[in-house]
C-alpha cells in the first residue's frame, strides 16, 4: 500500500469578523472573506480543526504545488528574520 502526500489547504474566514488561530506552528489571522494557504501539518493542529468545526473557518480547497511551494519559502523567510533579530537583540543586550 502506498503513502499518500498529504497536501495543505486554503481555508477561508467565513464569519464577518476577523479570526485568530493560533496553531503550534505560527499564529494566522484570516479577515472576513479573506483565504490563506495552511500547510499540511498545520491542518491537523487541533486549533485549525476547532475552528473548522465552529466553521469559522472552512476549507476551500487543497493547495497547488506551487502555492506549496510559495507558502513553505514564505514560512522559511519568517522564520529565518525570527532568528536573525533575536541574534540581533542579544548582540544588543551584550
């Protein structure tokens, strides 16, 4: 039997107010009728999936290839500015 490739998810705010998720991973917020790509482990975090059962979010549908590949660089610049003003600040501190 063959693994599948789970892929992420746009998901939309369906709600007329602004909806803060705040996943293991990072923290979203969708405006109303706004979309946003999740990735695939963001997906299965229990704070995506309760607002998806409040439906205050829902899922438009799965992420292309490219917008994968577009959100996961997006997520490694994030991650690399964190990193780079943190080491920033405690060059500064010392």
């Amino acid at each position: 039997m063959t693994t599948r490739k789970r892929k992420g998810m746009i998901v939309k705010n369906t709600h007329a107010r602004p909806v803060t998720v705040d996943m293991s991973t990072r923290t979203i917020v969708v405006n109303p009728g706004d979309e946003l790509p999740v990735t695939a482990e963001e997906v299965r975090d229990a704070a995506l999936r309760q607002h998806l059962q409040v439906r205050a979010i829902s899922i438009v549908r799965p992420t292309s290839d490219e917008e994968e590949e577009i959100l996961k660089q997006q997520l490694e610049a994030e991650r690399r500015a964190r990193i780079e003003a943190e080491l920033a600040r405690q060059d500064a501190e010392d």
